[in-house]
DNA sequence: TAACATTCTTAAGCTACTGAACGAAGTAGG
DNA sequence: CCTACTTCGTTCAGTAGCTTAAGAATGTTA
C-alpha cells in the first residue's frame, strides 16, 4: 500500500491520522472474530448497539455480510454475522524474480483461482502481460468481475533481491509507475507493496489475528525481510523502508554486506549465503543435488537444501541450523523491541525449512520470555508459506476497501 | 501511558483506534511548528479552514492559544498562532534508584521549577513524601494550581535496572498501583510511563518533532533502553514492554544476560558493564578516579569513566568507544527495521559520554544511508539528556490533555 | 480609489454517532 | 397456555463535529 494508485484516498502523509469509523471497526471485527452477533460486535468496538444496528444493516444490504445461525442465550438467541467469502473479490500478483503468480481471493482471503507464468524479460510487454494476465484469470473462474475490488501487486522489494549495490528496480519498472499504469489500463484500483509486508498483511487477513496481538511475519525468499503489525496498522516506516529483518546486525565486526554495513543477518544467514555455503562444499552440493551448471534461483537451490535437509543430509541440516541460530537471535530482537506477541516465518524460503527455523525461534526465546518478560511470544509457521505474497496481494486489496 | 490513572479515558484497548479530532490536530501542529496561522494549519491538519477557525476560537477562549504577531502576504496578512506557555502546567517525577526528581513544566515544555530529594528507602513513605514533595514545587513556584494538569511519574521500568531475576518493584511498589494512589490522595489525573519512553515523549514534545518523522529515543540510565515514536504515537507494545533496546543481540553466542537470554546489548556495552570493566583494571579505575569502596550508583560511575575520556584518559575513552561500537551496531538494527529518520541520544550516560557515541552511531550508518538506503537518518543529542526522564514525564500529561 | 489577493468568519446542512425507550424472541415457572 | 423475566436488536430524536458555500475583513497593487 505504497500508494493506492487510481484510488482517490489521499494517504494521510498531509495531516491527521485517519479515522476509524463504524464500518472498519465492524468489518475487521468480524473478519478478526467470525460469527459474531451484534451486542457482541458493540462490545468489542466500543460503539453502542444502535450504531451497529445500523452498520449492519448497511453492510447486509451491500450484501457483505450475511446472517448465519444463531446462538441460545438466557433470553432472545444472537444471530450470527459472518462475510460473506463470495460477495467481494480481490487480485493478488505476485512479481517473483524468475514467475509471476496470480490469485483471485474471496473477501476472507480464501483462493478461488490461481495462475503462475514465466516471467517475461522483455520489460516493455510487462503491462500488456499483466492485463492479459489478470482477464484470463477472471475470465477462467467465471466470476462477476463487478465484484472484483482491485489488485495487489507485490515485488521483491529492495530488500535482499540483489547483490548488485542500491535498490533493484523491477524489471527496469518503478513499482509505484508500474501500479498507476496498471490501474489505468485496467481499470481496478491498484496498490503496490514489497513481498514481506504484503505477507504480513495477508497472514493478519487469512489467519484472523487481531489488532490486539503485536504481530511479525518474518519472509524468507531471494532474501529475509519482516512484516511488522501492531494495532492493526502496518508499520511502513518514514519512507517505506521499514521492515528490514535482513539488516539487523547479529555480529558487530561481521563480514561486509552489500549494503555497505557489517554483520547483517542476511550476509550472515540468509538463503544466498546458505546456498553459496551449499554449493562450496562439494559434499555438500552433492547432498543437495546441487551443481553450477543447473543452478536455478535462489528460493529454489534453497528450497533443494532444506529438502535434503529433511530427507536426513547431515551437512545441509548444519548449514540450515548455522542459518537459523543467527535468525533466532534477530528474531529475539525484533519481538524485544516491539513487544511482539505472534511471530509467523511464511515465504518460500521458510515454508521449505521451517522445521529447523521454528524450533531455533522458540528455543532461543522461550528462556527469558518465562523468566523476565512474563510473556508468551507464538512462533508458528504459515499455513500458505510458499504463496504468502500473492494472497498477501490480494488482502492487501480487502484491507484498503473495508477503509474504503 | 500505561494506564490513565484517576482519568476516566478508556486507553482503547478495548475496541477501536483512537480517534484524533480537530482540536488534537490543530494544538499538536502548532506544538510542532508555531507560530502559525490559520491557513496553515488548514493546510497541515488537512481540516477546512471553517473547522481550523472554530477549533483556533474555542482554543483562544481556553486561553490555550494566543495570537501573537502577522506575517505579511499578498493579500490580507496571516496571524500567527502559539500555545501560551503559562496556559497549562504539567509535573514530572523521575522515581530514579537513588534520587527523585521532579520538574514543574508550562505547556510547551520548559521548565518552570525543579526539585531533588534523595530516595526515601521507607517503602511506606513513598506515596506520602510524593504528595508532600508535590505540594512543596507548586507552593514554591507561585503557580495557579488548577492550571496544573496532573502528575506524570516516570521510574526505570524492567529493563536493566536490575540485576536480579524479574522486573524489578519500584521500592516495593506496583507502578500501576502507585498511579492510582497518588492520583487519589492528589486529586490529579497521574500517567505512569517507564523511563525510555517518557524521554522520548519529552523529546518529542520539547524539541518539536513532528508526527511525519519517525523517531527513536535511545535512553542511557542504568540500563540501555528506546523509547519510538511513529506517526506521532508512541510504541508501547503489546504489554507495555516494547523499546527494550539492551536487549536487542548483538553477538548471537555472547555472554549470558540477566534476561535468560544471550549477547544483549547490555551484557556487551551496556552502562554496568562499562562501570564494571573500569573498575576492574586497577589502571583505568585510577584514570575514572573510581574504587570499590567508595561505589555509588551505576550512571554516576558510568559518567566518571566519560568525564575523565572526555579530559583525555586513554583507558576510559577506548572502554566507553569499544560499548560504542556494539551500541551503534545496535542503533542501525532499529533504523533498519523501522526506518526510522531520527535518532536521539537522551539519558543521564549518553548525556555524559554522547562525545563518543554519537560520532559512533553516524560513522556505522553512513556508508549505507548513502549508499543502498537513499535516506539520511539524524542523529542529535538531547538538549536536556540528564534530566529527560523527569520533563519526560511532565510531557506525557501534556501529550494527554491535547487528547483529552 | 478601484481592483485584486488572501485570510478569516459565519451560517446552513450533513453524517455518524449517542442515549433512551421500545419491540422482539427466546426461557422458566406456574 | 399465560406471565414474568432475560437478552437481543431497532427506532427515533438529539448532538458533535465536521463540510460546503458564501461573504466579510484586511491588506497590496495599478
């Protein structure tokens, strides 16, 4: 949500916070909290009964909510309000380095259809391929395209996509330019956003976390970022450069990283150094089915690791639990400085390895969250790792239009 | 902020976000920017000019605000608005282990006022010699008490004030609890906040950070803590906890930390640390002027080792640069993650030694500013770094009216 | 002195919410 | 079955806080 391209809002950069509203509260409530009646809606919002009473109804005949069931009380039984999964839809795409996958999503983030395509290189076709792309995938589901909110476009982002020095550019596209053409030639509001937030969105969306839980999604692809939520709001940082799980330096004197400083996690642990590592060693490589000739990306060759890793590899296994004792102890870092409740690994590169990456995270935090911080900090693993960006995509697109 | 003791404002936790309200926006840009007009504030806010000029009016009554002074245009000159710094005060209490501080503040900040009283270790008295000591700033600065908005107290909170298992008590006390009794035996509105915080709050508001900047205060006092602002509200967490800044790693196998934990910042280069590694070199003790058996607290130690580097003792000034290098190290972890756009160096320890850290934490973060992240993060030292904590806490009741 | 530029104010109206009373839909007891 | 009771949801008038639109105030410029 860079910028909500072909969206009128303005994004609050000039002025005030922007304002809840009965809508938004109601809506993520349900979406948080599912069924849920109206006194128990009123209750958790703070609004009084009348008002959602009244929002509901609203909502009802837009048809984005419907009445299910209802539930026994002492006196007149609650009815149950639910989304309605089929009333709206959402776009993701996903713009990975070597494919470009597209979902189509229902309003609770559920897919409904799915399209993955080589990634073009002539960067010229980039635009046409995406429109093509986004009609074919409506087109084959046979959905009412009216319903359609907008689409999500998601990137690698600067973080760790590169070893080349500044930012990459996406296919020699400005991913902000890129999403204004797009809403243009399409006609869809279009927002954009980098892999990790938009993983962190989507997982807050489809696995129904509440503003309450302080929330980090920490992605794992061509290099490791986080997502980070607290309050419901995603944290984008003065100039949308938040979140760069891979700079947190875990080694003062550590080796140079390409972005100029020392020690970073991802030069230390991160999937290029694991699979370099992996590709070094002969024994290694062979574990893997590895080899420079047939070298592939970066999540895949790291993907290969983790697998063989899995299969029993010893060396692959020591490599990944090198990788993750650093990450363990970034991951300490992150949920110390924010008091963070839930922290959920999701991207590739983890949906491949987190057998290794979740115990490490929870063993190195469990000490001191019993001891010191009286708290319990949740280390789970996405149920949608490897897709995460895409639905991410498209909950980006459901987040906006519940502000609408 | 933990809780708004004696104020009958639910602290959002149940329900929705907080909302902000033309009179919020309006005093907290004129805190930011005074002076300004009308338009500008129109303009800054995001309001209309019809709703900036009844809010500006109810505010003039209030007695808030003032006019003062025109600045010519092309047409009909603007008047230029302030908050009257008399208008309203604000007490600020720093509960420190060895000294309570307290402040009398106007409305912008400054102080009116100050007192200091060694700590009563009679975990009895506290409440009692809070409310004497109170009554004896307000009586000696001739001020109308019912200008006086309430009571902000600020102690050191659980980070690194302790080496004992646990967050620490307050002198036996529950913080919270404290509050709450204070606010009924005063009369006043009283708002708890740990130490990290409330200085940044008080930087925040004293040296007119604006809600565009996001912002991180790193506090030095016995422990190392931060206290972050972004978009103009401060990080809390989950329970209260964030900001915990020594115990962000930053050496994955490092020596064990009181916190359960492993290579914190506060084991490697926190305050304690420096004290403790002064005293026990015989040579570099004798440089601090320091020995065992006339021991006092750790920041007063801390600031013998940066008085006598600061004079040129080699000892000392290598000591204090080595737990800068880690401290640094540590700052651009947070920048990174949060893409924060300015660093302040606040607290008694960096009040004494920022001669040493400052430089350190630019040099580490230069070379990739410039390079891959495109942005220029500031790093300043607090006008007022010794005594942040207690304008800090006078400032969290400044903060809280604006939002009444 | 008239025309213009800009700032600030006034007045009517709209939206979204609140408060309080009321209607609706069940259970429990006789 | 009827009554009392409980809890849920709605209705309606009122209000706070804003916007839109018009206009008044206060300066400069030709």
């Amino acid at each position: 949500m860079r910028q909500p391209v072909g969206d009128a809002a303005p994004n609050g950069r000039p002025g005030r916070a922007r304002r809840p509203g009965a809508r938004e509260s109601i809506l993520d409530a349900i979406r948080a909290s599912e069924p849920l009646s109206r006194v128990e809606l009123a209750a958790l919002t703070g609004l009084t009964e009348a008002a959602v009473s009244m929002t509901v109804r609203r909502l009802l005949e837009e048809g984005l909510v419907v009445e299910t069931g209802r539930a026994p009380t002492g006196g007149k039984p609650r009815t149950l309000l639910r989304l309605d999964p089929a009333a709206r839809l959402a776009v993701g795409v996903y713009l990975d380095q070597d494919t470009t996958t597209y979902v189509l999503t229902g309003q609770t983030g559920g897919v409904i259809s799915r399209l993955a395509r080589p990634a073009t290189d002539v960067s010229g076709s980039l635009l046409a391929d995406l429109t093509a792309d986004v009609d074919v995938l409506l087109a084959g589901s046979g959905v009412d395209r009216a319903r359609c909110l907008g689409i999500g476009v998601v990137w690698p982002g600067p973080r760790g996509g590169s070893t080349e020095e500044g930012p990459p550019r996406l296919r020699g596209w400005d991913p902000d330019d890129l999403g204004r053409r797009l809403g243009a030639t399409t006609g869809w509001p279009v927002l954009v956003e980098n892999d990790a937030t938009a993983a962190a969105i989507g997982e807050y969306w489809v696995a129904r976390v509440g503003p309450e839980q302080a929330f980090a999604a920490l992605y794992m692809g061509g290099g490791l970022g986080a997502g980070i939520i607290v309050e419901g709001r995603a944290m984008r940082g003065g100039h949308g450069a938040a979140g760069e799980f891979g700079h947190v330096c875990v080694q003062v004197d550590g080796p140079e990283c390409w972005c100029g400083s020392r020690g970073c996690l991802e030069v230390l642990a991160g999937p290029r150094t694991v699979t370099a590592a992996a590709l070094a060693d002969p024994a290694t490589a062979a574990e893997a089915g590895l080899d420079h000739t047939g070298r592939r990306s970066v999540p895949a060759d790291f993907a290969a690791v983790a697998r063989a890793a899995w299969a029993g590899a010893p060396r692959c296994l020591a490599l990944l639990e090198d990788s993750a004792r650093y990450v363990a102890a970034a991951a300490e870092s992150v949920v110390n400085l924010l008091d963070i409740d839930l922290v959920v690994l999701t991207g590739p590169g983890f949906a491949a390895a987190s057998f290794v990456y979740g115990p490490a995270i929870q063993r190195r935090m469990a000490a001191a969250d019993a001891r010191t911080w009286r708290r319990s900090v949740t280390v789970t693993v996405s149920l949608a790792a490897a897709t995460a960006s895409a639905t991410g995509a498209a909950a980006l697109v459901l987040q906006s239009h519940l502000r609408r």
